[in-house]
C-alpha cells in the first residue's frame, strides 16, 4: 500500500474516531476530502515521472505551438486519449471532410473522453492566429488543440504518423486522409484511413482504452 494510501487510511480511522466523541460531519467529510486529494495529485506525479515507452509518439522532442500562441510539446497532452489527424486550413475538400470525421467520432463517444489535435502540414501559412480563426470558424472547443511547427517538425511527426504529403508550386498539399488514435502514454494504437471511413472500429477502440 502506498504512502499516500495509508495516510487516507490513518484519516478515515481518526475520523471515524472523532465521529464516535462527537465530532461534526463536516470536520469528517474535510479529513476524506483532503486525503482523496492527496492520493489523487501523487498519482499525477508517478504518472508524469514514469519513463514513456518506446513507441511513444510523445518522446518527440520537437516544438510546436498551438492555435492560442502557447508553446507545446506533444508531451503536453500524456495522460489523455488522443484523436489525431494532419491538416491545413487552405484545404478546401480532404481536410474539412476529415474535420466532419473527427467530430463524428467525438459524437459516439462520452464527453471529455478523448483529446483531439489538429497538426497543420502548411508551416508557412497556418501560423497560430489563423489556426484559432479556422478553430473558431468550424466551433471547435477547448477539447481541440491545433498546433503549429517547422517544417521539420512537420516532416518528422508525419513519418511517425504515416502521413504521406507532398506540397505543389502552388501552396496546395496532396497528403494521405488518416485518423490516428493514440493511448495515454502516446502510442499508436488504431487508425483509420481514407475520408468518410466507417468509424466503428475507431470508437471501439478508444472505448477499450476508456475501458482499460
């Protein structure tokens, strides 16, 4: 039994002592209240500080920033189920279509289940205020995050992605229409690929990791 465990333990018997001398339920619902805290943030603290497994898209040390101009490493989002896709906002078709296929997995799923991020593919234009225009013109909420980085960085997380693009003399990007879902600790676990794709498997899939 952890520390942490046995200090709830020690409260819930001193509470349960005070209770039998009078005490009121208010001293003794603080006492719980104050050890469940405790064990909660020193889970958050073993969960941050466990070594990532290898084949976690996390351990990428790139930097990025997301569409409210903060800096991010994808790091940041350990701990959350993830729902990603490759994007750029000048795309008129793939990518609001891919967009339409995100949201429909969210709308089979339990609110706050999943984490969703949107990586842009265009380094050059979708700097973060145009991301947070495009996150405000398709009503995405704070469950949404859209990052921006290099070139590189761009180049580096779509080969780990599996995301084949290719940019034209003209600025558009013909790129691969893949949905990635990764688990707590970043690893790829599902994905599932073209545009308006049956999206059973997908939701399955992140309901056995809610589940697990």
């Amino acid at each position: 039994m952890s520390d942490v465990k046995k200090t709830l333990w020690r409260l819930l018997a001193a509470a349960l002592a005070s209770l039998a001398v009078g005490c009121s339920d208010a001293t003794i619902d603080a006492a719980v209240a104050d050890a469940a805290e405790r064990e909660c943030c020193a889970d958050e603290e073993i969960a941050s500080t466990t070594p990532l497994p290898d084949t976690s898209v996390w351990q990428m040390t790139s930097r990025w920033t997301d569409q409210h101009g903060d800096a991010r490493r994808l790091g940041d989002l350990r701990g959350q189920i993830t729902v990603t896709a490759m994007i750029f906002t000048n795309c008129v078709y793939a990518c609001p279509t891919l967009l339409a296929d995100v949201k429909a997995i969210r709308a089979d799923l339990p609110p706050g289940a999943a984490r969703y991020l949107l990586v842009s593919m265009d380094a050059e234009r979708d700097q973060p205020d145009v991301l947070d225009a495009w996150a405000e013109q398709h009503d995405l909420d704070d469950q949404w995050t859209l990052l921006h980085g290099s070139a590189h960085a761009v180049r580096e997380l779509a080969a780990v992605l599996g995301v084949n693009y290719t940019r034209s003399p003209t600025g558009d990007i013909a790129h691969s229409n893949l949905l990635t879902v990764l688990d707590r600790d970043g690893r790829i676990v599902h994905q599932q690929r073209g545009l308006q794709a049956e999206n059973g498997a997908t939701v399955r899939a992140i309901r056995e990791l809610i589940d697990g």
